[in-house]
C-alpha cells in the first residue's frame, strides 16, 4: 500500500498531502500553495479558547452569507472543556451551516473546493477541514439562447455556471432516473464538468466510457466546449461531427429521452450532446409546437436551403462556363450581357464574393455590437453596389451569392460545413462543370455516411433505413402517435452503442496498460 505524501506541501506539490493537525501550520502551507496571492482572506478566531479560521477566495463567496452563515453561528458555540476535536465534532455534526458541507483530509481537495466558492473552516487540533458550500460569486443570469431562437418555446438557455444549468434541465425533469455526475477534469484548471444521462435509457457502457474519456483529458486548461470534442467523438476523422451543441435546456431534455448523454462544462453555455444525428439540424423546437401541416413545411424549406447554400453558386458557376444549354435563350442573353462588362472568370467573381462576404461576417462578430450593424451595411450595400457599378462583379452573380448565403442562415448549425463545401462546389464547377459537381455532391454524402459515433451512424435513419423513426424525419407526425413511439436512438438500424463503447473501453485499457 502507498503511502501518504507527509511533506510540507508547495504550489506545485499539494495534491496528496494530508491537512495538518496545526492550525498555523495549515494556513502557512496554504498561504505557500497559493503564493500568498491577494484574493485570499484568512479570518483568525477563538472559538471557547480553541483557535479556529475561516479561509475563503475574495468574490468567490458571497460576504453577507459568510458573516450570517459561517461566523455568526461560530462565535455563538458554547462547548465545556473544550478541545480541538470537541470542536471540530460539534461544527460536523450538530451544526448546518450549508447545505453543500464536505470534510476534506488534503491540500488538494481544500484547494479545489476554495477555487469553486467554499468557505474552509479549520480547527487547531484537527487534521481535518469543513467546507461549506456559499457561493457568491457574479454571474450572469438565464437568458434568451444567441444562436437557437424559437416562437412558441422556452426563452432560456443555459448560462456560464454548470450548478445553474443542472437546476434548468431538472426542473423540466422531475424524475429520478434522470442522474447527474460532477466531476474535475484538467489537471491544470480542475475545470468542473457534468454528465447527465437517463439510467433507464443510456447504456452503461456508454457512461462509463464518456466518464473516462473526461478524467484522462491532459489539456492544461478546458475555456470551452470545442476543446474536448475531439476526445469524445469516437468516430473516424470527419467534416461532420458525430455530436450536437445546444444551449436550450428543453433540447437537451428531448436528447436524454431519446438515450443521449450530456456535458455541460464550467464556464460556457453550450452543451454537448452524445451521439447526434445529420437529419437533427434540420429539426427545431418549433416543429414540435407548430401544426403537423405547417412544421413539415418549414422542414423541407430546411432541406431546401441546404442545398441552395451549399450548391446554388456553383451549379450557376459550371452551367454558365459549361452548359449554357440549360438556360432559355433570353436568360441567356440577359446573363452573357451581364458578364460582358465584367472583367473576371465566373469562378473567380464567385470566390471574390464569397470570401468578401466571410470577412464582413467575421469583422461583424468581433466587431462590438454599436458597430457590427454598419459593418453590414458598409460591406452589403456600400462596397457591394460599388463593386457592381464598377463592373468588377455582375449582378447575376451577387444575386446567387446573396440567395445561397442567405439559406445559409437556415441552418446555423453546419455553418462550417456548409461554408467550406460551397466554396469547394464553386471551385469544382469552375474547372469541371456539372459533372464535378455531381462528384461532389457524392463525396459529400459518403462523407456523412461513413461517420459514426460511439455505434451510431451519423446518417441514421436515412441509412441504414428505418422506416419507424421517418415519421419525425420525412414527415413529422402528429403527438398522438409521436407520443407512443416511446423512441431511443437504441432503435435505430444499424445503431449498437453499447458493444461500441465497450470496445472503446477496452480500447482505452490497452493504451493505458501500455
């Protein structure tokens, strides 16, 4: 059996190193850990002629719940011939000074704990420290989602702090089967992320791996949802992902119906869900809330601007440079006189445009919101114009580029994708016409067939088929007979999550064991 690190702790060997039982000694080592930095504040007190102390991170607890919570019922302790552990004993067990209480035996655990808004309470005599749980630190409060918008939904999304995300998603969920993990991960930032899962839906296997996955992160610090993505998507290398994001906790709440399982990680509003499938980007709460009639509609615009937004410019770009054929003579003319005056290839005006328009956007998302608007007008109207009426772009080409762009917007979730095939479609239509077009357009749809996660095909249920899950794909059914599917992506052809994540288990075992 190993044997506990006994030596004076320093920043940076703390972890293991059991809690002294003297109390100047335990706020040395913690003043040495920390490098005496300036948020720290250590409040010395004499508690029935014992010598105790509050320690706790400047804005990271609230103030007035420390001087009514901790303090005040400190000072008022009566306790005859008291001792250390006396003490210690009574704080621990006769008294609830929060609800969040922990006893903790090292450094390491002490430090994480004060890092994420603990008050610390060590007692001369014991080798031992309670933590109380009162945060207080600034946050911001629950809003409206930036990036998933709805009519007829909820107007919350998740926010920054994960213990507030938690709460969002179990109100909608009153059930316990729905189960929450919390753990650090990053051995550097100890970032706190949450797994959350429905235990009657989700294979074990799947947990377990994802969990694992998690604790064996070696990235030094974790500001956001993207910087442990790779890790968890267990698929072969793709342009579309076998994950989902979301910052609505009513979606993340339909996710784990289905037998998805969730991470939500400190500091960013955005969860990741695990698996996800490509038809899911096409589907938004609103369908859910609109008539059957109407949200298979506003569906199949979905699939329209899709492909609008991915080929529209280059399919104009190879049938004008490749098959004039295929527009009516006086189009034709109306087209051939547009780009006479202008001095540059098709495929060229496409890509100029195109890459002119990623510049405005990124320059209006950097921008500060007071300035972001005249970014678009400068660049749409002013420069657009402009570069028209000096005759370096016709207007045939600006209107396709603006509609594809335009459906762009549709689907803000394969953003990425979309913009990195479009130009890839203007480029392949510019040398090879329709024909390389259509090669893509293969490419592609291998691309998305061929990626899976954790056993579950990206493409399902469109391939493999599964005629049942088309009544929320193709079509999308009424409650009556949606509600009676009881559907787990489990279900799905092709899907075999559980002998997936148990082969990425034992995966991870070999590499470790080497």
């Amino acid at each position: 059996m190993k044997k506990k690190d006994t030596r004076n702790p320093d920043e940076y060997n703390f972890e293991n190193v059991p809690v002294s039982s003297g109390l100047d000694e335990n706020i040395r080592n913690i003043k040495n850990i920390l490098g005496n930095t300036s948020d720290l504040l250590i409040s010395p007190i004499i508690i029935c002629g014992t010598k105790a102390a509050v320690i706790c991170f400047e804005g990271m607890v609230s103030g007035l719940s420390t001087a009514h919570m901790v303090i005040a019922p400190l000072m008022n302790i009566s306790i005859e011939n008291c001792t250390g552990k006396k003490l210690f004993s009574h704080i621990r067990d006769n008294m609830i000074l929060s609800v969040d209480t922990a006893v903790s035996e090292e450094y390491g655990d002490i430090i994480r704990r004060l890092m994420s808004g603990f008050a610390v309470i060590f007692v001369d005599g014991e080798a031992k420290a309670i933590c109380c749980g009162i945060q207080g630190y600034d946050k911001r409060g629950v809003d409206e989602p930036s990036s998933e918008g709805n009519i007829r939904g909820s107007h919350e999304g998740f926010v920054e702090t994960v213990r507030t995300n938690m709460s969002l998603v179990r109100r909608r969920m009153k059930t316990p089967l729905l189960r929450f993990e919390l753990f650090p991960v990053s051995p550097r930032s100890n970032t706190d992320v949450i797994v959350c899962y429905m235990a009657d839906r989700v294979p074990p296997a799947l947990v377990k791996s994802i969990k694992k996955k998690l604790k064996d992160l070696k990235l030094e610090t974790i500001l956001g949802s993207g910087y442990i993505e790779p890790f968890l998507d267990s698929g072969r290398p793709s342009v579309f992902s076998g994950l989902s994001i979301t910052e609505r906790p009513d979606v993340m709440c339909a996710k784990l119906l289905e037998g998805r399982v969730g991470v939500m990680i400190e500091g960013t509003p955005f969860a990741i869900v695990i698996p996800a499938l490509f038809t899911e980007h096409f589907q938004t709460l609103d369908d859910y809330n609109f008539r059957p009639f109407y949200a298979v509609f506003l569906r199949y615009i979905r699939y329209i601007a899709f492909f609008l937004a991915v080929f529209f410019p280059g399919i104009y770009v190879a049938a004008a440079l490749f098959h004039p054929e295929m527009f009516n003579s006086r189009l034709l003319l109306n087209l051939a006189a547009a780009q006479e005056a202008a001095p540059l290839n098709l495929m060229w005006e496409a890509l100029i445009t195109l890459i002119f328009y990623e510049i405005i956007r990124e320059a209006g998302v950097r921008l500060p919101q007071s300035v972001g608007g005249a970014v678009s007008i400068v660049g749409g109207l002013i420069i657009g114009d402009a570069a028209v009426s000096a005759g370096i772009i016709s207007n045939p080409m600006l209107l396709v580029c603006a509609i594809s762009v335009t459906a762009s917007f549709v689907i803000p979730s394969l953003d990425q994708q979309v913009t990195l095939f479009r130009l890839a479609a203007v480029i392949i239509g510019g040398l090879s016409g329709l024909f390389g077009i259509a090669l893509l357009s293969a490419l592609m749809l291998a691309n998305i067939c061929a990626a899976e996660n954790y056993g579950l095909p990206v493409m399902a249920p469109l391939s493999p088929f599964s005629p049942k899950a088309m009544g929320d794909v193709a079509v999308r059914l009424g409650f009556k007979r949606l509600g009676k599917r009881g559907f787990t992506i489990e279900q799905l052809n092709g899907a075999d999550m559980e002998a997936a994540a148990e082969n990425e288990l034992k995966k991870d075992g070999e590499v470790t064991d080497k």
